[in-house]
C-alpha cells in the first residue's frame, strides 16, 4: 500500500486500529494483525464462514454482514462470528415426508416463531429468512425451499432469533426434502447417472487426474456450457 | 371482623409485579368464587383461579409452584364473569410469564413424536409454544 | 350493500395444512353468496394466543404486520371492502385483540411500526370481520334464498367456543346469549338445537401435552350435543374441530361405549346447501366419516 492510502478508523472486538479505506472487514482484520483460522474461508462471498455483525456511525442498527464482501467505513464496530452453535438432528431423508409434521418432530423451535422478521434483517445474502420459516409453518416446503435458496449457512440470523430458531438448518431439510420429493425429475439425470455407473467417463476423469495443473484450469475455463 | 393483612416484603413487591405484568388490581377481588364456579378446568387444577387471586394478593410467591396457572387455557369464561371486572386470565398469563422469564420452559418441545407430529395441527403446537415456553 | 364484497382473506397456517377443507368449502360457498375473498399477497402465521401481559409487544408483531398488507391491498385497489376476513376462531380473536391494542395506544403502534423498519407503518385502517359476521351483514335471510338442496331434518349442536365470545369486545354476539350461528345453521335449512356447552372449553392447546384435560372436556361438549338432540356439531376454529373431531380416537380408547359424532367447519354444510361438488366440501378431511349421516338425510 503506498503512503497516500487514506485510512480509518475501525473498532475490532472494541479496539481502534487505523486501516485502509476501502478494505472489506476480513482485510481489516488482517491488516490489525489478527489470524483468522475460523471466520475465513472461500474470500467470495460463497461459503459463509466469515459471518460477521457491525455497527456503523450513527446508526443504532446491529448489522450483519459477510467479512469478505462488506467494505469498512470510518468509525465501525465490529466482531466476527465464525460459528454458531447449532445441534443438528440425525435423519434418514428415506423416512421423511415432505410436510410439516417433519418439522415439528425434527426442527419444533420453527412453531416458536413470532414473526419479529429479525431474521431477515440480518441476513447478507438478502434472504426473507422470515418468509422460508412461516411457508414450513404453512405446509409451503417447496417455497421454503426457493424462498432459502441462496442461504450460505452464515448463522446471523439463528444469532439473532428471538425464538432460538436455527433457520438455516431448517432450510437445509426444506431443501433436501424438495430435492428428494418435490422437485420435478429430470430424465436427463438420471441417463446421466447410468452413464456414469456404467463407466462411460472413467477414462475421462482418469485422464484430467493425470493432466498439469495449468491444462486442467485451461481445460476448465473453456469448457463448454449448453443452456437450453 | 376487618383484619389487617400484613404482607412480607417480597410479596409486596411480588403483588407490585404481577399487578404490573398483568394490568389487573389483584387487590380489587373480593373472593366471591365467581370465576373458580364457571372455570372448565377447575377439576384439573390443583388451587382454584379465585385462590390464584388470593395467594398473588397476599403476595404468597408459592402460587408459582401450582398447576393452575399452567392448566389455564385463556378461555376467557372468568373474564367475563367478574363483578369486579378483573380479569384472572390475565393474572395467569403475568404468573406463568414470570416462570417463563427466567427462562424455564414448561414443556420440552423435542418431545413431539413422529406420530403425534403427524396428527397434530400447526394451531395447537404454535399455541402451547407461545404458553409454555420463554 | 355491495353486490359482491370483495375482501382480503387472512388465512392463518392451519387452513393451509390440516384444514384444507375449511378454507375450500368457505371460499367456493363464499363466491355463491357473494363474498370474494382475496387471500393476502403476504402473511405470517398470527401466533394463535394473544399475549395477555400489559408489556410483550413483540408478541403483537404477528398480526399487526398482517394488517400492514392488508393495508397495501386496499391502496392497490386489489379490494372493495378494507376489512380484513378470518375464518379461525383463534386468528380472529388474536388478530382482533393486537387490532384493539395498537388502534388505543398510539405508543404501541409506534413502537411496533419502528420495529418493523422494512414495512411501512401500519395506520391501523383496518378492521378484522369473522366469516359469520359478514354472512350476517349480507342477510341470513338472503343466504337462505340462494340455497339450493335444504339440510332437512339435520339437527346441528352450534359450537361456539370460547374465542368468538370472549373477551367481551372481541366477541361477535352476546356473549351469554349468542344466536349468530344458531341464525346460520337455520338458514341452510337445518335445525339448531339449544344445548349448554356451545361456549364451554374444548381445551385448547393442551392437546399437545396434556391430551386427558382434553379427552375429558370434549367428550362433555360431544355428549351434551347428543344428550340435547343433536347429530352433529359445527364449529369454526381447527383447534375445536382437532379436539372434538380427531381426539375422538382417545375417547373411544378410554370409553368403548362412546357414541361418535360427526364434527362440521360450518363452511362445510354451507358448502353442502349451496349444492357444491364434494371436492369443495372436503368431508374425507373429517375424522368421523360424516357421510353415513348425510346419506341417511339424503344431502349426498
Ligand atoms: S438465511 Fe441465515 S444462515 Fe442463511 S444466509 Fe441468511 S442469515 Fe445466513
Ligand atoms: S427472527 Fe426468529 S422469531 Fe423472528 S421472524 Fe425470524 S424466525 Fe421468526
Ligand atoms: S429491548 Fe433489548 S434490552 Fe430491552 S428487553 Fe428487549 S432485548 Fe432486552
Ligand atoms: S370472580 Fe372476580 S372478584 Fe370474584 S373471586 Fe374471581 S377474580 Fe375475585
Ligand atoms: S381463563 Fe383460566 S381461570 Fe379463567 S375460566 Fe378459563 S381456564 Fe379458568
Ligand atoms: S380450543 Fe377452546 S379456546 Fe380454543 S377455540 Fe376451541 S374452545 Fe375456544
Ligand atoms: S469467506 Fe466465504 S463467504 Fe466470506
């Protein structure tokens, strides 16, 4: 960074370091020095390991954010939040069905829900986190499941949930229920999937095992996409 | 004979608390029993709803540990009974929130079976959540 | 007096799962009778009890931001009537309560409202309207003109419950004389029958945990319909209609001998005398098969 950078202030767990304007949170961090094992991951905006709330100047707001993609202004209070403690349940999706009474057995904290819509404040990835928990409560998984689409599994909004719902688990099930029940079958999988078994690839993928680096990503690159 | 009634001074600040919470002048019931005569639950419970009123009056803080509160359904029959317009439902709600407060449910929520989970509809689980959980 | 009030419909999450046939029967006898309800673009569950504590108000959040939409509707002209319509009992009373306490408290309403920052306020324009109270507005005499196939002979036991009655400013008739679905009941042609339990506890949600308190209260209500003359009973709440309908399974386990009966939403015998098709009506969503009872009545 040359001398001319401007800099600004930001508050780290409360302390104040000065750091370059125009760094995302996660740089901030590593510019005052911290080592972040957990809380970074992809540096994308894809993983969602580097939950992340803040608050900004002058705005009473607690927000939340993904450290890789939110840009630090002057005077921001920050803190990382690398995981979010969780339970997850054990099931075998072959024994579920695809209504609400999954949820009450599985996930009962969903029927605790009081509409604060918190959740969805919270979210980064601009989800109505509150709209995928009521369409369970309604019998509505499949607009569960596409309302919770893009959920990266961040866990602000289980942070921040008056009713101790863990929302992004329960969109994990509304997800693999409509994938498993719900979803139109496509024919073209599942000939792709036979193919597959029957070998049709191996010596393809055989061949990229062996293949440079260099040529693999070559390869990637100017790989072909069909959309129909 | 009036008597005087001394209240300890927890319970006074328990009275203070629950008139608070649940808007109602608890200190206002004059026991006529109205409300525990009509109460459909009255069998079930362990104290009458108009003991509710005493015990709360004299700032007996051991109200808490009764059933009652717990098997009062809102049903609201009591509400609309009173001759002193008070609204028992009301002081029931304040009691079993001053439970729920501390963050002590009073169900277990993961202990909805596969089977009852299946019959059960979203009303009835979303209701007994909203009364017996914090 | 609209022809046709057209009206936006807050369902509440039971119509969508276990009462299915509910919300079909009301809607499809609704367009004959002239009530087009049109189902909110957005709603969340109302939480089905209201808070009764002086403070909670995050409790009131649930049904106040339904009337935000509500709202909308109006304004976009999607509506002709800003009521909002409920069928469940439960909704309507907590709908109606949270109603009551923002409209009296303008420091309620803007606390919620500033809560709910991504919504626009609330203005608190609109009024909550129970199914039977806007059958009453049309006319239950007017009702009774449209009906098609009489419910002759059928004698009803009308189960009001507690949350159409009570408190008293949420109720939709007298509270300890109420007539309105009695009115009803008579003008799809059938017979009210006068009973003691109309308004007595079916137990509500201790039907989770507690299901004895509920065996108990409503195999009361069911033998006092029965006791009083009637053949089957109407109610328009899920919960009542779980309690006294489905629970029957446990009446029956603890008591061999117990007389079953058949358990109505009222939108069903409406559906029933309007001569609606039976995927309207939707009686394979009652516990107790009704359908031996109707056909003895000659109505299917
Ligand atoms: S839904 Fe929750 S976990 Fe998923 S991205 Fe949004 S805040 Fe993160
Ligand atoms: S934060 Fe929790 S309680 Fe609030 S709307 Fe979201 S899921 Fe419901
Ligand atoms: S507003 Fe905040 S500080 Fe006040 S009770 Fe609620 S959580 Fe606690
Ligand atoms: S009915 Fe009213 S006055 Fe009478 S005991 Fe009950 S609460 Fe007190
Ligand atoms: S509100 Fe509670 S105390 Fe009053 S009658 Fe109903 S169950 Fe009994
Ligand atoms: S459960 Fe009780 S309170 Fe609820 S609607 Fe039925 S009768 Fe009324
Ligand atoms: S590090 Fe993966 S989303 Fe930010």
């Amino acid at each position: 960074m040359s001398d001319t950078q401007e800099m600004v202030n930001v508050y780290i767990m409360g302390e104040s370091y000065m750091v370059p304007d125009g760094s995302t949170i996660i740089m901030a961090f590593e510019y005052a020095g911290f080592q972040l094992k957990k809380g970074v991951g992809c540096r994308e905006g894809y993983c969602g390991a580097c939950a992340t709330v803040y608050r900004e100047k002058g705005d009473y707001k607690l927000k939340g954010g993904l450290g890789c993609q939110t840009v630090v202004t002057d005077e921001m209070y920050i803190a990382q939040i690398p995981f979010v403690p969780a339970e997850k349940p054990i099931y075998d999706i072959d024994d579920l069905q695809p209504d609400t009474s999954t949820f009450m057995e599985l996930y009962p904290s969903v029927f605790r829900c009081v509409s604060c819509n918190t959740c969805t404040k919270a979210c980064p990835q601009d989800i109505q986190v509150m709209d995928y928990v009521q369409a369970i409560i309604k019998g509505d998984i499949a607009g569960a499941a596409d309302i919770s689409f893009d959920c990266i599994r961040c866990g602000l909004c289980a942070l921040r949930c008056p009713a101790e719902i863990v929302q992004f688990n329960v969109a994990t099930l509304a997800q693999r229920l409509y994938g498993k029940y719900l979803s139109p079958k496509n024919e073209q999988l599942n000939i792709r999937v036979k193919e597959v078994e029957e070998g049709k690839y191996d010596e393809e993928i055989k061949n990229m095992k062996n293949m440079e680096d260099r040529a693999l990503k070559d390869l990637y690159f100017n790989r072909e996409i069909k959309i129909s | 004979m009036p008597k005087k009634i001394k209240l300890t001074d927890n319970g006074a600040e328990f009275l203070k608390q629950i008139e608070k919470l649940s808007g109602e002048t608890i200190t206002m019931c004059d026991q006529c029993g109205t409300c525990s005569g009509g109460c459909p639950f009255v069998e079930e419970m362990d104290i009458m709803p108009s003991q509710i009123m005493r015990m709360t009056m004299l700032g007996q803080m051991e109200v808490l540990d009764s059933k009652t509160m717990w098997i009062c359904a809102s049903c609201f029959t009591c509400t609309v009974r009173c001759p002193r317009l008070l609204d028992v439902s009301k002081v029931s709600e304040a009691l079993r929130q001053t439970k729920l407060r501390q963050a002590i449910d009073n169900i277990n929520i993961d202990d909805i079976s596969k089977e009852e989970a299946e019959e059960l509809p979203s009303i009835a689980v979303v209701s007994a959540f909203r009364k017996f959980t914090s | 007096m609209k022809d046709n009030i057209k009206i936006p419909y807050f369902p509440g999450c039971t119509l969508k799962t276990t009462a299915k046939n509910f919300e079909i029967s009301a809607i499809e006898a609704g367009k004959k009778i002239g009530i087009e309800m049109v189902e909110l673009p957005k709603w969340n569950c109302c939480g089905v009890v209201s808070s009764l504590t002086s403070d909670d108000l995050m409790k009131h959040m649930a049904p106040i931001r339904n009337f935000v939409h509500a709202e909308e509707m109006g304004e976009q002209g999607l509506v002709n009537d800003k009521r909002m319509l409920i069928l469940c009992s439960m909704c309507f009373n907590t709908m109606k309560s949270s109603n009551k306490r923002v409209k009296g408290n303008s420091e309620d309403m803007k606390s919620i409202n500033d809560f709910m920052y991504l919504e626009k306020d609330y203005e608190g324009t609109v009024d909550v309207v129970h199914y039977f109270e806007l059958m009453k507005e049309i006319g239950f005499d007017k009702i009774a003109e449209k009906i098609t196939k009489p419910l002759k002979d059928l004698k009803i036991a009308s189960y009001y419950g507690c949350m159409l009655l009570r408190p008293k400013d949420i109720a939709i008739d007298d509270t300890e004389a109420p007539t309105i679905i009695e009115d009803f009941v008579s003008s799809v042609g059938a017979e009210p029958i006068a009973w003691d339990a109309m308004s007595r506890c079916c137990g509500s949600y201790h039907t989770v945990n507690n299901t004895d308190i509920v065996v108990n209260l409503a195999k009361g209500i069911i033998e006092n319909a029965r006791k009083s003359g009637a053949e089957a009973i109407i109610t328009s709440c899920p919960l009542c209609a779980f309690n006294l309908d489905n629970r029957q399974k446990l009446i029956l386990e603890k008591d061999p001998n117990f007389k079953t009966m058949p358990v109505f939403y009222f939108t069903q015998l409406l559906a029933i005398a309007l001569g609606l098709e039976e995927e309207f009506i939707g009686l394979d969503g009652n516990y107790i098969d009704p359908r031996p009872l109707l056909k003895e009545k000659n109505l299917i």
